[in-house]
C-alpha cells in the first residue's frame, strides 16, 4: 500500500518557539491517522504545512506525491480540509456556500450547482440548503464545512479538531460521516485531543507532545505500553493514601499513581488479584469506598508518557 503523506524531519519555529521539532511521519492510502495531543502540541501547525499554508523550516513533505513546498498549487487541488472553526460565509445560504466553493476549484458552473445538492443530500442538510447559514446550529455549519471540504472529491483529506465545541449528538453525527468518507476510499488526518474521538476513528494514533512524536501505534498497541490492568482504590482518609500505597507495592506491575486519593495500580492477574489487594489493605487497616478492575485507556498512555493529562491545555500560541 502507497503513502498518501509522507513527513520526514519536520521543523517549524515561530521566533523562538519551535511548534514542530523534526517530525517522521507516514500515512497509508486510504486509511486514518489522528494526531493526539493537548492544545499547543503542534498539531494545527503540522495541518497547516501539509495543507500549503506555512512553509517549514527544515524537513520535507509530500501529500498525494506532491511536495508541500515545490508543489504547492498542484497539490492544493488533490486535498480537502476542514480546520477548528467552520469556514463559511454565514450571510450566504448552504447552496450558496457549497456552489461557491466549486467555482473556486474550477468545476465549472453547471457541476458547481451539482456537487452542492449531491453534498447537501450526503450530509443531510438538504432542509436546510437554502437558509442562510447563520440560522445553522454548531453542528449543522460543521457539517457543512466538512461538505466543502469535499467539493472537489479529494483523494486526501485533513480535519483539524473536527468536533471541538459540539455536542455530544453532533459529534456521533459527524463520526459517522468521516466514516462513511474513509470507507469510500479517502485518506484521513485526523487532529484531536479526544481520546475517544482518536479510539474511534483512527487506523493509527501518533502521539504528539510539544511538537515531537513520542509514540505512535494502534489504540491496542498503546495501550499495551503502559502494561495490562488497573485496579483503583478510592480511600477517603488522605492520611491513609500512602499506608494502601505500601501495603500494594508488591502486587503492582509498575509505579502507582495517586490521583484524588484515588490509589492507581497497575497490575495483571484479574480478579484474583483483586481480591488480594482488598485483603492487603484490610490487613492494614485502611478504608476503600469504591473499587475498580479496568483496562488502561488512551488517557492512561498519554499521561504515562508526559506526565500530564492529554486534554490538559498548554500555553503555546502557534498551535
């Protein structure tokens, strides 16, 4: 299977901020790769020097075989990309918008008219095609924009945080229709910082902290990196937090955390083994009020591997 993106060494500095510090990267036609990462790890600025909209400052990059740099006209009309905040004119109505968007690419006006109600059928706005967008609702205008992304059928496409501020309705909505988009054949980078957005969507999932990749792999694979199990102990006396932490060392498989007066123990063995930790801690004498046997999540992986919390928001004003 061909690369549809290919990133090699990628830099870019703002200043003396440097938003992306030599990133590899490789996308599969045909298949979906989230970059994951809390605000200001360098996502958006990874989109915008694939999309043609900053030059980088050292590295290279092809998208559909095409140089983001030496290429860029060429290449601007084999991708499609929906960013943060939908790109729509909301005095113009739906039609409107979609139609424009197709002259812009040089459909021609009788395929503009076409591929706008084709859109507004697809994404279920053909009620709507002919208001004004400002009476859209935040998940109607996503919608769209995501519409208008795809006038010109691209073989590649790039969503950057493509659910941020929607509801929980709207974003399943908007799931199930990059789904259906990658099942028809279109390659997909995917920006988020919503562990279950990455989880359900994505191939792939490279995780990206302060501009450098620090792991990358199937949602299985990562999480396989921070070891099987987890059994967490809710103990109410924050003076018996570290009493529940000694009596469980010999049973955890790595470091325990301690969040909230949460113990974190990572473990395997099932429900044999947590039977034993309940049994160690009554032995002691300390007090739990909940228990819980689960498997590590992304978040577990993210905050392993920086330390922080993956929606955790970072000072950084070129991401």
């Amino acid at each position: 299977m061909a690369d549809a993106i290919v990133v090699e060494g990628l830099i870019k500095r703002f200043g003396g901020l440097t938003a992306l510090d030599g990133i590899d990267l490789r996308v599969p036609e045909g298949t979906v790769t989230a970059l994951l990462g809390p605000n200001g790890a360098g996502k958006t600025t990874a989109v915008r020097v694939l999309t043609t909209l900053l030059v980088p400052d050292g590295g290279r990059a092809e998208v559909a075989g095409f140089d983001v740099v030496a290429d860029s006209a060429a290449l601007r009309t084999q991708i499609g990309a929906s960013g943060q905040y939908a790109a729509v004119d909301e005095y113009l109505t739906g039609y409107e918008n979609l139609e424009m968007v197709g002259r812009l690419y040089h459909l021609g006006a009788k395929r503009s008219r076409e591929r706008a109600r084709e859109l507004l059928d697809q994404f279920d706005l053909v009620d709507a095609g002919d208001r004004p967008v400002k009476t859209y609702s935040g998940g109607m205008r996503r919608r769209l924009d995501l519409a208008g992304a795809l006038v010109a059928e691209p073989p590649v496409l790039f969503l950057d945080e493509p659910t941020t501020g929607l509801d929980p309705r709207a974003r399943l909505g908007l799931w199930d229709i990059i789904e259906k988009l990658v099942e028809r054949g279109t390659t997909l980078l995917l920006t988020t910082q919503y562990m279950d957005e990455a989880e359900r969507l994505a191939d792939r999932i490279v995780v990206i902290d302060r501009g450098t990749i620090i792991a990358r792999g199937t949602a299985d694979e990562l999480k396989a990196l921070v070891g099987g199990e987890r059994i967490e102990l809710l103990v109410p006396d924050a003076g018996q937090v570290e009493t529940a932490r000694s009596a469980l060392a010999e049973l955890a498989a790595g470091d325990i955390r301690i969040e909230s007066g949460r113990v974190i123990v990572p473990a395997t063995g099932g429900t044999e083994l947590l039977v034993a930790a309940l049994g160690r801690v009554a032995e002691v004498g300390v007090r739990v009020t909940d228990v819980t046997l689960r498997r590590p999540t992304l978040d577990d992986v993210f905050l392993t591997l920086t330390g922080h919390e993956a929606e955790e928001k970072i000072e950084e004003s070129a991401s």
